[in-house]
C-alpha cells in the first residue's frame, strides 16, 4: 500500500488523504474565503482578506536555529493541521509530538511538537494552530509549501495576526504598538517601557480620560435637553466644567514629558561634536568597543556622520560621530563640516569633545572652547576632555598651570580635583569635578558660588543652584576615565528618558501626541466659550476631544490608521 502511494505520489497523482483534507478543508472555510485554485501561494488584499481567510506564518525568526514556530490562524488551522499531523486535533492549549508529513505526497517532513489554540482563547481570537519544528531551511519551507498547497489557506501579510486580535477585541492599538516595541526592543529600559504598553497601562489612561468626557458629554446634552423642564439640577453644568478643567490639565500634564517615552523608544540620539584631532573618533571606538571608525593623526579624516547604536546602562544610544568643526578650505571637508552642524542641531545629547592639554580647566575657558562649537542652546551637553594621558601628575591627574600665575584648576579622572595658590596658600582656584558643576570658594569657604556653564556654551550665573554641564577627564588611548564617563552618559540618558516602570506611562508616538494636542486643544475651545456660551458647540468640542481619544485607541476612526501601524511588524506576528 505505501508502494502504491509512492509511486501515485511520483507520478503525479494524489493519494488518498489529499481529497480527504481538501474536503475537510472545504467543510471548515466558508466558499466565499476560499480564493480561485486551491493552495494559493501569495497574500491577497482589499476584499480576499478577511476573518473567513485561515493564514500561515513563520512566527519566528528566519534562519537557522533550534525551534522554529509556524502558525496559522483562521476556521481552517484545525483542518489544516489534522492533515499535515494525520491525527485529531491534540487537547487545548497542550503540546503534542506529531510526525509531521507533506499532505499530497504523505512525505515525512520533520517530527516535532504542535499545539491546538480553540478559539475564542487564543492571541488572534480564532482558531489557531501552532507547529514547532526543528529551525533548519528545508524543514521550514518544506512545512510551509506543505501549507501553500492546502485549499483556503494563504500566507499571512506583515502583522496581519495581530491586526486579527484587535479586530477580536484581544488588544487595542496602544496595546499592538506596544507588542511591537517589545519585539523590537534591544535594552532594559526599552523593554520595560514596551512590555507595560502592550499589558495595557497606557490603554487604560486613555480609556479612562475617554469615560470621563463620555460622562460629561452625556451630563451636558441631559442638561441641554431637560434643564428647561427643571429635570436636571444647576450644579450639573458646573460639574462637567471642574471635570473638563480637570482632564485638560492632566492631559497637559501628559504632554509636558519632554519626548521621554519617544527618545526611549526610538534612542537618544547623540552627537559627538569638537574641533579636528581631539579624538571624537577615538572616543566612538572606545565606546562601541570596536575600531568603527578611521583614526588618523592627520586633521581631519573625518568627512561623513558615522554612526552607532549603543546600550549605555539600559538605556539606547544613537551616537553619532562628526567631521571636526572648523573653518575648512577643501570643499569635501566643507561638506563634512556641514552634515556635522546639522546633526549636531537634531541632537538630544551632546557629547563635546576638547584637547585637555589646550583648553585650562576653568570655567571661563571651558565656556569659551563651548561656544566655539555652537551646541543647540537646551540641549544637555557632557564636556569630554580626551588626551589625559598627555598631562602631568600622578595616576592621570593632570594640573596646569598659568604663565605668570597660580596653578589652574586640576580636574582628576577619578575624583574631586583641588588647587591652591603658587606656594600653597591662598584662595584656591575654581575647582570643576569630573562629575558636577564647577563652585569656587574664597580662601575660607564662603563667597558666592562660582559661574556655572550653560548648555549654549557661554557661562552663565544662575546662583547658588545652577549647574553647569558635567564634565569628565578621558583618556581614550588608555581607557582610564571611561567608567567615569559611562556613569555619567547613564546619567544623562536617565534623565531624558526617565523610569518607564514609575509614574504615568509615557507617550511613544508622534501619532498619540498629535491626537492627545487636538483633544486639549477642543477641551480649551470647551472652556473659552464659557458660561454664556452656546451649550451645543460646547457638546461637539466634547465629542471632538472623545473622538481624538479614541483615535489613538482604535476604538473611533481607526481603519485610516491601521495600515500605517500593522506594516511595521514581521509578517508571522
């Protein structure tokens, strides 16, 4: 009998189990999902795709590995899998080992474990099948031509089966961004940040804002309706103003987050910035631990932006490094100069890399060596003084001193640096640390705090609070007082993308921040027109600002957006 088969097989014609799942297949998908031909072998879209359409996918990533996971979604994935297994479904939710054989030519193509997911309890709210098989090329196309050839099913498009779970409710939009962040995601903080998005925190703050303008809005036509039939009380107007007032100022609030959930998202982009030989492509290769870009002696070498993601205490890192800012005569360096000034405008972070031989640690010399390279005023700048094992002291801690005068300030690589007059006594000079803000003191601890640096580059008196941008001393050739300038880079990224575990989620789209501005700025309209205002045109900013809300949620107007947000993700997701 397995003769015979063989040889139908190789002849062409079909055993006997091929019409069996050909008839069971038809049984379990409607006529109208099933498309023209048996087996097709491409996506379709427009009116073909649809709930009544049973899938197929490579769940996980292509390429060799232990365990690859294929899936298929639709009323047909039963079907589909009792005639690749040749066996009933396994119980819900628990894995079976199966042979696993090519339906047409009863062909073994693997032996691994499947699992039968009953709808509505499974990820896309249908019926679902799963295929672990071993990772190897032929074994995953072999399954998956044997799945092409199966009547009504059809390979997936990016994202579709996520798409099917928020169709079934199993998710909202927040929640498929979030899924797909957490995909993406290649650091902790990145993680944690996707992983409460997908579980629905940010979900459930816009869904709660949402009820709270369904409950004004509907106390608002209730008093526009009744209230001349004394039916609704006075105080309900006044109400739904304190709750509106209320909303609108936390919605504020929300936007007023300084991007930190988008930088995380995305990466802090930095840029390392400074004159030519300083080292800023040293530093690059210290920092990524590789030789990514050409180090030359000569000034210069630099032309192009290179770079660089990095993950700095959990935290990602876009660093980006720049041709070396200043007055160039060859054209292709003067390009080179250009790019670096525009990256340099779109930066988050500016690491600003000086000669620590050249430039007296002080603060007015540092302020002035700041503003010659011309950061973004605001934006959060690390000073980088490289070359430190060029300069004297002990253990690479450098002192300089002045021509005439009292010894500058010494800034160490490990600690707080310390400088007193030529003989020892006297006032000491302004102290920078390499992890603060400078100060100076008088001779006996008092005085005015000394002249902290801005971020624009020229120094700036802010009082007994103000900072200055922190500072490290490096030596890129030896490593000594990178750990000093990691800390700090975790530092600064901590504070421009905060915890994502700790207070209310952030935002982590331009998209929610575009409907989030449109639904404060119809709540503002709401409270301009105030108590003598057309009620009607009150109810309709209320409806405005619902809709926007709901916008971000899926759950109002979502079909313009869906396309933009399900072809992000890998096709079996």
């Amino acid at each position: 009998m397995a003769l015979s088969g063989a040889v139908r097989a190789a002849r062409g014609s079909p055993p006997r189990q091929f019409p069996r799942c050909a008839r069971a297949l038809s049984s379990a998908v409607p006529p109208s999902a099933v498309p023209p031909g048996a087996g097709a072998t491409r996506a379709t879209t427009g009116a073909s795709r649809g709930a009544g359409d049973t899938i197929f996918a490579l769940s996980s990533a292509p390429g060799r590995c232990g365990v690859a996971v294929i899936r298929a979604s639709g009323p047909g994935s039963g079907a589909a899998l009792r005639c690749l297994t040749g066996t009933p479904e396994p119980p819900a939710r628990v894995m079976a080992l199966r042979h696993i054989r090519d339906p047409q030519s009863l062909e073994s193509l693997d032996r691994g474990l499947v699992v039968w997911f009953p709808g509505p309890r499974s990820f896309t709210g249908e019926d679902c099948a799963e295929l672990h098989v071993h990772g190897g090329p032929a074994v995953v196309s072999g399954v998956l031509r044997a799945l092409g050839r199966l009547p009504g099913l059809r390979p997936a498009e990016p994202g579709e089966f996520t798409r099917r779970a928020f169709a079934h409710g199993k998710l909202d939009l927040t929640a498929a961004e979030g899924l797909r962040d957490l995909i993406g995601a290649e650091t902790e903080a990145q993680r944690r940040q996707a992983l409460r998005q997908m579980e629905g925190d940010l979900g459930r703050l816009y869904q709660r804002w949402s009820h709270a303008l369904t409950q004004a809005l509907a106390h608002l036509e209730a008093y526009i309706d009744f209230s001349e039939d004394d039916n609704v009380e006075e105080e309900v107007l006044s109400q739904v103003r304190v709750t509106v007032r209320a909303l609108l100022q936390e919605l504020r609030g929300h936007l007023r987050d300084g991007r930190r959930g988008e930088l995380l998202r995305g990466g802090v982009r930095a840029v390392i910035a400074g004159p030519p030989n300083v080292g800023k492509s040293s530093l690059l290769n210290l920092l990524c631990r590789r030789p990514a870009a050409i180090v030359s002696p000569t000034a210069g070498t630099t032309r192009d932006v290179l770079e660089v993601a990095l993950d700095i205490g959990g935290y990602p890192l876009v660093l980006s490094d720049t041709a070396g800012l200043r007055q160039a005569t060859d054209p292709v360096e003067r390009e080179g100069v250009a790019r670096a000034r525009a990256r340099l405008c779109q930066a988050d972070l500016v690491l600003a890399v000086l000669d620590a031989t050249s430039v007296p640690p002080t603060p007015v010399a540092l302020g002035a060596a700041l503003a010659a390279l011309e950061p973004p005023p605001g934006t959060p700048c690390v000073l980088v003084l490289n070359k430190a094992d060029l300069l004297g002291g002990h253990g690479g801690s450098p002192s300089a001193t002045g021509a005439q005068g009292p010894p500058a300030t010494p800034l160490s690589c490990g600690g707080s640096p310390s400088a007193t007059g030529a003989q020892g006594e006297g006032p000491p000079a302004t102290p920078l640390s390499c992890g603060g803000s400078p100060s100076a003191t008088s001779a006996q601890g008092q005085g005015p705090p000394a002249t902290p640096l801005s971020c624009g580059g020229s120094p700036s008196a802010t009082g007994a609070q103000g900072q200055g941008p922190p500072a490290t001393l490096l030596s890129c050739k030896t490593g000594e007082g990178l750990e000093a300038l990691l800390e700090l880079l975790a530092q600064q990224l901590a504070q421009l993308c905060g915890d994502p575990l700790l207070g209310s989620p952030s935002l982590t789209r331009s998209r929610h921040s575009r409907h989030l501005g449109a639904c404060a700025a119809a709540l503002e309209r709401f409270g301009d027109l105030g108590d003598s205002g057309d009620l009607a045109v009150a109810a309709e900013q209320l409806r405005v600002a619902r809709r926007e809300l709901g916008r971000i949620t899926g759950h109002v107007g979502a079909e313009e957006v869906l396309d933009v947000i399900f072809r992000d993700f890998c096709v079996g997701k």
